[in-house]
C-alpha cells in the first residue's frame, strides 16, 4: 500500500469515526431534552434517573466526539507516537461519569424510599418517551459498537456501552412506571415505590455494565 492510500484510509477512518460519533451527539440531546420534560412533569425518579443517566451519555458523547478529533491527528515534537491515547483516556473519563451519576441516583432514591415518599402520575408521555428511548439508544449502541471494532476504538466502544446500558435502564423504568399505573387502579400505595426501585435499578445495571 502507497503512502498516499495509507493516509487516504486513516483518513476515511477518521471521518467515520468523527460522523457516529457527532450523531451520538445528536441523539444524547434529544434523549436528555425529552426525558427531563417528562421527568418534571410526572415527577417520576425513575425518568429522572434517566435523564441524568442520558445527560452524561450527552457528555460522554461530546467527549468522545473531540477525542476522536484529537485522536486522529499525526504525530509530532511532542507526540512522537501519535495522539492514539487520547481515545483511552476518554474511555476512563466517561467511565468516571456513569459512577458519579449512579452516586446521586442511589441517594435520590433511598430519599423516596424510605424518607420522603414523592408522588408520581405517569402518563401516555412517559410511555411513548421511554419507548423510543430504547428505539434510539439500540441504533446508536450498534453503529458504535460496529465502528468501535472495526477502528479499534476504545472511546467508541465506551460511548456504545452508555447507550446500551440506557437501554436496560429504560426497559426498568418502564416497568417500574406499570406498577405506579397498578397501584393506582388497584388502592395499592406500596406498588408505587416501584419507581424508586427503578431508579436503583438503573444505577445498579450503569455499575455493572
């Protein structure tokens, strides 16, 4: 392979890196926006917990999305073996995140569960929000999980496992929504915790993954 072909293939890398990664981007916005909304308006901790949860995805993913940049750039002076690390030190950054979030979700619910009971009325919103939720967050963990590993990119492949591990979290929080619906139509006061277990729910599926 010419010199000229090498660098032209680095470079189409590049840029299919630099394309899933500003979708992600894109995506983390829409989620975040959506689900703070509803959230708020329901005043479910289940969806908050999510859209803290997809607040730093939206983080993570602008983090990804320079480190990518960065990451391709040639070597130099002081850089001698390139700028290939940056992409590492991505992945632990937004590791660090997920943990920070998950800290803040734990507290929040154990607050509801066992200190100050908040009331939560789902809605069709909250329904439709979570489902395309997880619709969203299966495309983009596949596109960068394929790029992740056809680039060996550890960044990529960190920004996959946030958008994967929201859509476990968001399939929890639905079902913890169903039984705030039973305890509703039932008279049954207790069901309605399921929200805030939810919320652990989730922090424990970030810890794991």
């Amino acid at each position: 392979m010419t010199g000229a072909a090498l660098a032209e293939g680095l470079e189409r890398a590049d840029r299919e890196k630099r394309l899933v990664a500003f979708t992600s981007v894109v995506a983390a916005v829409f989620l975040t926006g959506m689900k703070v909304a509803v959230g708020v308006s329901t005043g479910s901790i289940g969806i908050l917990a999510e859209a803290a949860h997809s607040a730093l995805d939206l983080v993570a993913a602008g983090v990804t999305f320079w480190a990518v940049r960065a990451a391709g750039r040639p070597a130099d002076p002081e850089h001698t073996y390139g700028h290939g690390k940056i992409e590492n030190l991505s992945a632990l950054f937004e590791t660090a995140l997920l943990l920070v979030t998950c800290i803040w979700i734990v507290s929040e619910s154990v607050e509801r569960l066992f200190f100050h009971p908040a009331h939560v009325e789902p809605t069709p919103w909250a329904f439709a929000v979570m489902a395309v939720s997880i619709v969203v967050d299966v495309s983009r963990s596949r596109a960068l999980a394929r790029t992740a590993k056809k680039y060996g990119s550890q960044a990529l492949e960190a920004d996959a496992l946030h958008f994967s591990t929201d859509v476990w979290s968001s399939t929890v929080v639905l079902v913890g929504l169903v039984f705030v619906v039973l305890s509703h139509r039932l008279g049954v006061p207790w069901l309605a915790q399921a929200d805030a277990v939810a919320a652990l729910a989730v922090a424990a599926i970030v810890v794991v993954l």
